[in-house]
C-alpha cells in the first residue's frame, strides 16, 4: 500500500516564546515550550496527541495554523514545505485547516445566533450564505437540534456549544480538522456522540484528525495513531495498537498502567509516575523525563536520548526502550 502525502506534517518544529521580568521591554531568556516535534497526518487519519496538562498539546495545534509563531523547523502542506512562517503562508493552512478550540464557547460572538455563526465560514469563503435546509441538514450533522440555530452562545449547554463548533468547522468540509480537548468536561454519553460524529465525518470525507486530549481512553477509542507528549517534546510515537500492546517509552507505560482498568483481578504492578511534571524555566538535564522515571540510570542524567524509529512504525525517545508488553508486569503482580 503506498502511502498518502500527509495533509499536514510538522518537522523538527519548535516554538519559543520570550520570557523574563520585563520581556516586552528586554527579553532576558527565551522559553521554549515545543521542541524538535515532528508529527504528520495523512488523510483519513486519526492522529491523537496525548500528554498531561502543560506539554504543549494546545501550542502544537495553534503553531500549526499559525496561532503561534514557530521558531524553527518546517511545516508542510501535502507534502510541500511552508516557504516560511509568514501569514501568507498559514493562510494556505487555514484554508484546509479548521482549529476546534480547546473552549467553543469563548471563540463564539455572543451577540451572533448561532445559525449565523455556523454559516459563517462558508460566507468567509465566498461561497454564499446557506440556504435553511442545508444548514438544518448540517447541524443535524453535529447532533445538533435545529430549534437551537436561532438561539444565542449564552443559551446553549457546553455539549450543544461543542456541537456548535463542530458543525461551523464542517460548513466548509476542511481536510484537517485539529480538535483540542473536544470532549474535555462533557458527560460520557456526549463524549461518545462527539467521538462517532468524528469517525463518521473521517469516514465520509476522508478528512484526517489531529486530536488533542489528556485523555488516553478517548485516544484509544478513535484514533489510528498516538503521540506522547511530554514538556514539549514527542517521547512515543506510534499505531495505536502496539503502544497499548508494547509501550516503549518508561513514561507511556506509567500512562497506561494509571489508567483505570475495568477487571478486579488485575492489580497495578506498581503506582502510576512519580512526583510533579518540571517547570520549562528549569528543564532537567539529560533526558527530561529521568527524575520521574523508574530505570533511569546514569546516562540519562547526562545525556538527552534522540528520536529513535523502531520498524513498526514506532518512535521512541529513550536510551533504554522497553520490550515487555504492557500489563505483563501488571498480570503477574495479580
Ligand atoms: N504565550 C505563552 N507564553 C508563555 N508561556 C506559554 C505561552 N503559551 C503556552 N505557554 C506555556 O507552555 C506550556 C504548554 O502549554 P499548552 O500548549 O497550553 O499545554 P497543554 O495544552 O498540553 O496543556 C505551559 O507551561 C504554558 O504555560
Ligand atoms: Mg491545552
């Protein structure tokens, strides 16, 4: 099978922002919040990127449409490298590209309905207004009754202002749709709603996902590929599958054995990651992860681990990767 030119790929991409007491005057150090990440989604692809709260989820997704200016790396667009980082071109990007935000509700104009708000993109992109049956059509699409088209922002629920925003996204079908923490603070039913309205959108428009969430059982549920973040850098990468079966990276494995696990007779071999993620105004030495991590060994102090491919697809940023396939330790603590 060969594969598609990604949609969207981002190179050793890294985003720095100034930083100090008084930075606006005198930049006294810079921060860097991404660093070396390279991530690509081809089409019909769902990617998701999975890291606690703080290691850059939501700054990837912004870099990418230009939110957030990168300091280095590429960034390309089927396949053709972005000539810079200027608004030219991101605006390219935008064109393909939808950002669902971390939180609808506050990127909605509370004083527009929200008929008009869905309808809006295509306005935007010279296409007309729609007619009301299609924009009926759409936002049934979204799960979404059309009674509430007439209504304002204020008046709907945080599952409806989801909903919203998914079906103003999908106005104009984009190719890529970056979906940040879409089911962050929604009961699970809705969650599930939102998820399959994802898969059914992916599977009628072969349209590819970047899925952004600190939520493994949601990655788990609907994507193809996963990418653990941590502080700002890819530490795994891989098929969904073989990072469930055999994590590679110390921390995905710590990830998954915190997960809750719906069996009584499997007790964790042992307790989920120790301490506190680091500051990034003090990075630890070596491989950031080392003091949180339960085979570091000297080297690791030291040195910081490259991005390693594995031969199934697999990337891993580690000196010493694991091999056992996860919840074996946990089964035979059991
Ligand atoms: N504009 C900014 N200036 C300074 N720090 C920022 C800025 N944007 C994000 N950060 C920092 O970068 C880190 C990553 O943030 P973010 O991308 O929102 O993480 P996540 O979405 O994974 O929770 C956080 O520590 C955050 O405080
Ligand atoms: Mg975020």
């Amino acid at each position: 099978m060969t594969l598609k030119n990604p949609v969207i790929s981002a190179d050793h991409l890294t985003v720095s922002v100034p930083e100090g007491p008084h930075y606006f005057f005198q930049p006294t150090y810079k921060l860097d919040i991404l660093i070396d990440v390279s991530i690509a989604v081809r089409p019909g692809e769902i990617v998701s990127i999975v890291g606690e709260s703080g290691s850059g989820k939501t700054t990837f997704g912004r870099a990418l449409i230009g939110l957030m200016r990168p300091s280095g790396g590429q960034i390309s667009l089927d396949g053709v490298a972005l000539p810079d980082f200027s608004k030219g071109s991101f605006r390219k990007v935008r064109r393909e590209a939808a950002l669902l935000f971390q939180d609808p509700a506050s990127s909605f104009n509370p004083r527009q309905r929200i008929g008009a708000m869905i309808a809006e993109p295509r306005r935007i992109a010279g296409q007309g207004g729609m007619r009301r049956n299609d924009l009926q059509d759409l936002a049934a699409t979204a799960g979404l009754g059309s009674s509430l088209l007439s209504r304002f922002p204020h008046a709907l629920s945080g599952g409806q202002a989801r909903r919203a925003a998914v079906a103003r996204a999908l106005s104009v079908v984009p190719r890529l749709i970056i979906a940040d923490e879409p089911t962050a603070g929604l009961d699970v039913s809705v969650q599930g709603g939102v998820l399959n309205l994802f898969l059914d959108i992916r599977d009628r428009h072969d349209t590819a996902f970047l899925l952004i969430t600190h939520n493994l059982a949601v990655a788990r549920h609907v994507s193809d590929r996963i990418v653990i973040m941590y502080l700002g850098r890819v530490l795994e990468s891989g098929p969904t599958a073989e990072i469930f079966r055999a994590p590679r990276h110390p921390y995905t494995r710590a990830l998954l054995d915190s997960e809750p696990v719906p069996d009584p007779k499997r007790r964790r071999a042992e307790p989920p990651v120790i301490g506190e993620v680091p500051s990034l105004m003090n990075r630890p030495s070596g491989c950031e992860f080392h003091q949180r991590c339960r085979i570091a060994r000297d080297r690791c102090r030291i040195e910081a681990p490259a991005e390693t491919p594995f031969a199934d697809g697999h990337t891993v940023r580690c000196h010493f990767p694991l091999d056992t396939p996860a919840g074996v330790c946990a089964m035979a603590a059991g």
